[in-house]
C-alpha cells in the first residue's frame, strides 16, 4: 500500500477534528457531540459483524449492559470515576458478549439476528421485571463521576466527558481498522464470502466470529457506559429492540464498507434528531424513515458509499 | 517402495438408496499422481468428502501417515496435511487474489493476529512464488471475483498449496477449462506438485490426461473400486473400456 491517505481517512480525521472545536463555539453541541462518538463506537461493533455477513438484531444488549455497569457501580458501590467505568462497561460486555456468543455464532444469517434478539429481550425483562436491583422501567441514575479523581462542574463536565468520547473514539475506530486490515479481520470478511473454504484451510469459523463478535460487544459496552455517564441515567430502553434496530439504522446510514461510516452514520441520525425533534417534535422519526429510504434507493452503500459513487459518475463523464 | 501416505479400509457409505461407497479399500502411496476415473455418480467426490472428514462413513476407517482421521473435522484433517481442492474453486471472492492466499498461510500458521496488517506477514514472497509457480502471479492485486474460471481453478490449487500440504486431493482440476488449455494447465500443476513433493489424488473424466499426468489410476463403478493399476493397464482393460471409457 502506498504511503498517500485514502480520502475516507481524511474526512475521518476532519470529522473528529471538527468533534474537538466545534462544541467549543456552541455549547450545546458538546453533548450533541459526546452522543455521535459514543454511539459512533457501538455501531462500529455492528459494523465489524456486517463484515461477516451477520446482522444483529440485539446488539443494544452489550450497550445496556455496559450503561448499567456504570449505573449499578454508583448505585452498589458509590463514587465511580470514568475511566473506571469505561474499562469495567467494556470488560462486562465483553465477558457477557462470550457467553451469548458462545450460542450465537453456531448460526448464521436471519437465525443469528433473531437468535441476538431474543437475548437482548430476555436481558431487557430482566432489567425491567427485577425492581428491587434495577428501579425497573424508571432506570437507575448515573451521578456524575470524577475523571482520574477530579470532579467538574456540569458546565466544565460535558467538555470533559466529549473529549473522553473522543479520545474513545479514535482509539476504536483506530483499532477496528487495523483489525479489518490484520489476518483475524480478513478471516472474518472470509466468512461472508466462504466459509467452507475457510475450514478448509483449517480455520474455525466459529472461533473467528466468536473473537469479533466479543470484539463487538466490548465497543457496545463502552459505547453504553460513555452515554449513561452523558446523558446520567442507564434504562431498560437501553436494551430494548428498537434500539438495536437504530443501530443497524445507523450502521446502514452510514455504510458498512468502512469503519468511518459508524460515525458518519451516528452524526447524521444525531444531527437529524437533535433539529427535528426541536422543530417537528413527534415527527422527527418520519424524517428519518424518509432518510432511510433515500439512502437505500440511491445511496444502498451509506454515506461513505456516495463519494465513490459520485467519483466513478464523475471519472466517467469525462 | 513408496510408503502409504493414505490408507482407506472398507468404507461405506449409502445415501438412501444410492450406494455411494461400498467397501472401498485404497492407498495412496507417497509421491504418486493416483487418478480416480469413473461413470457419473460412482462415488468418487464421496470419497473425496470422506478423506477431508466433510462426510462421515457409515462403516470403514481411513488414516493418513498411520493416524486414524476418520470423521474428524475437515480443519483438523487440513492441520495434519491434507489440503482440498474444489471441482468449483472456493474462493474469497471479495478479497485479492494475494488477500486469499495469504489468510491460507495465516490460516497455516495458526493463531492468526488481530492487528498487524495481513499483509504485513512474512510469508507475501513465498506466497507470491506459489502464484508465480501456477502462472497467476500477474492477477495477485485482483479480486478473485474479477478472475475467469480457469484461472480461479489454479488460485483454488494455490491456496491448498499455500498450507504446505503432503496430500492434495483435486474434484477434477481441469473441469470448467476450455480444453485447449487442459493440457497447460495439467502441465504447469503436475509440475508445481513435483517441485513442492506434494502427493496428489485427483479425480478426472479425460482419459488423456489421465494417460499423460497419473502415474496410476483407480476405477470406480457404483462405490466399488473396479480396477487400480498403471494408466496403461487401466486403459487397456476390456471391462473399464466399456463401462466406464464407453468404448
């Protein structure tokens, strides 16, 4: 490979540069901002599943489970600091993301999506039902937490928390690519396109899915933890399907050819919500259905996908 | 003599009413071409699915190098040094052509890592000497999808080479290719297997190439082996001329 930046790179970088000032000048994109990056990081996950192929239809499980690992740490323990919850929400989802792997990856296709639903619905009534542990449906707060032992007043806490979105969120997206490009991410791509061949070359299909599948629900959970800490509550909602289905939405969106399109993604359905919702109030999901619908019909390779398209409709006009 | 590399004993198999393998007693000896010839539906890529552990035989064993590895999994016959090559090349279309053949030298190596880049792996040159020893060299940075068939048929035979195998089983390495390049093809594979002493077992319907590349052949009609001998032998029995040559 040459030493050159691919475009999708730069606008990457520009995208979190952007990330960084941006909120410095309007002060209520800092959260707006600290909510793209962290959900960015949990779409990635989805995203590392779409290379093979599978889709999720529960992935808002690792996402609940890392904002309830933060939650519960302040309920049960008290005090709590955001690096901590970050590794812990991470470490949680992670270990949780192996055992339902452990069943998931046997199958495949619409089983695998179906089959991650039906867990994230079972952890989603556990969340629900056990009142005494979980304050059912209302959530549990999430008290704002230190950051290396300092504390912050709100208005200084929601720079502190973006910029640890950010620093988050770089290093995944970091991360996921180099994973993609590494043996372990080219075997997962191989699971999209042959998997028998991949046994055959000795290989566990299996095993492979199973790496990124836990892979994907580290991201989910320190994605989950990072908005809990944001938006300082974690609730069932957090598990429930609808938002497993945002972020295949956002994955989708976005596009799944590359990391960025996590962001992307994320930064187009925040931005739509966060303006619709203030001019339209109940209707801003109908914008969304009809950005989805566009984007299927005349962009099916996300956000990311439009630059090649209009780069090949350009190179051929000439 | 040649020592026994693979040793089938009385394997059966029936699929329903079909009899796909009934009693097949075969070795395979180190270093040899063995061709498996044979009518439509007499077994021969059963047997081929039961030596890479894919089927599981209903009575029988088989060994390679004296271990036993029948109904093993198909990764865990690869590990040992049985490679497979597909009568339809299984390939990872969306990757490069280099992309496939180095995830088959990481698949090799085991333990594949989940950050140093794939191409960053030590073993590029000797992938791309495979290539170049099959002739697909000049495609290695095209996507596998882009490739016509005959040269998917030679990237498949590259990628069981990749894992360094001591028996390469093919489902007829010539079937898809336009017959004027049969022969170079057969040419440059049987002399890729010779220089890298891979020992080979494929199946064929071409009597010519069975003639020119085998040095000996295996018949087989309705799950039974009817006949194993030198090409010369095979081709000059009555029997086999009739119901399997079809003349």
């Amino acid at each position: 490979m040459s030493g050159r930046i691919k475009p999708v790179t730069a606008v990457a970088i520009i995208f979190f540069l952007v990330s960084a000032v941006a909120p410095l000048f309007v002060s209520s994109w800092a959260t707006l901002f600290a909510l793209i990056l962290a959900k960015g990081i949990v779409v990635l996950g989805i995203i590392l599943l779409l290379q093979a192929g599978q889709v999720s239809f529960g992935h808002a499980m690792f996402f609940a489970t890392g904002a309830y690992t933060a939650a519960f740490w302040g309920k049960y323990v008290g005090g709590g600091d955001i690096v901590l919850f970050i590794a812990l929400g991470g470490i949680t989802s992670a270990v949780f993301g192996l055992i339902v792997g452990l069943f998931v990856v046997r199958y495949r296709e619409i089983f695998f999506g179906m089959l991650n639903l039906a867990f994230s619905m079972v952890l989603w009534s556990l969340l629900e039902k056990m009142f005494h542990y979980t304050n059912g449906a209302d959530g549990i707060r999430v008290p704002r937490p230190a950051l290396l032992g300092l504390s912050f007043t709100p208005e200084t806490f929601q720079y502190v928390i973006l910029y640890v979105s950010l620093l988050a969120a770089v290093v995944a997206f970091y991360g996921v690519q180099r994973y993609l490009e590494s043996p372990l991410g080219h075997m997962l791509r191989a699971i999209k396109s042959n998997e028998t061949r991949l046994e055959y070359l000795g290989t566990s299909a299996r095993r492979v899915l199973l790496i990124g599948y836990m892979i994907s629900a580290f991201l989910g959970g320190i994605g989950g933890a990072l908005v809990a800490i944001i938006q300082q509550i974690a609730t069932p909602e957090f598990g429930f399907w609808t938002k497993s289905g945002e972020f295949v939405f956002i994955a989708i969106l976005g596009g799944s050819a590359h990391a960025f399109g996590a962001f992307a993604g994320a930064a187009m359905f925040e931005c739509v919500r966060f303006y619709a919702a203030a001019h339209l109030a109940d209707t801003w999901q109908l914008i969304l259905g009809v950005v989805l619908i566009v984007i299927i019909l005349y962009a099916p390779n996300g956000l990311i996908g439009l630059r090649q398209r209009y780069g090949q409709a350009k190179q051929g006009g000439h | 003599m040649a020592s026994v590399l693979l040793s089938a004993k009385g394997i059966k198999i029936r699929f329903g009413g079909v009899v796909a393998a009934d009693g097949i007693d075969l070795d395979v000896l180190e270093g040899e071409n063995l061709a498996i010839i044979g009518p439509n539906g007499a077994g021969k890529t059963t047997f081929l699915n039961i030596s890479t552990g894919y089927l599981r035989p209903q009575a029988g064993s088989i060994s390679f190098l004296g271990q036993e590895i029948t109904a093993q999994l198909p990764r865990t016959i690869t590990k040992l040094g049985i490679a497979r090559a597909f009568q339809i090349p299984q390939l990872f279309l969306d990757q490069t052509v280099m992309e496939n053949m180095l995830i088959a030298a990481a698949s090799r190596l085991g333990s594949p890592s989940g950050f140093t880049a794939l191409s960053a792996l030590p073993e590029l040159p000797e992938m791309e000497r495979l290539l170049d020893l099959v002739g697909v060299k000049s495609y290695a940075s095209r996507k596998a999808r882009e490739l016509p068939e005959g040269q998917r048929k030679l990237v498949d035979i590259a990628l069981a080479l990749a894992l360094k195998p001591r028996l390469l089983l093919m489902d007829e390495p010539t079937s898809g290719v336009a017959s004027a390049e049969k022969l170079e093809i057969m040419d440059i594979l049987t002399s890729a297997l010779a220089k890298e002493k891979v020992t080979s077992v494929f199946v064929e319907h071409d009597m010519d190439m069975v003639e020119r590349y085998a040095h000996r052949v295996a018949v087989w009609n309705v799950g039974k082996i009817q006949k194993v001998g030198t090409p010369a032998e095979v081709l000059a029995d009555p029997k086999v001329r009739e119901q399997v040559i079809g003349i």
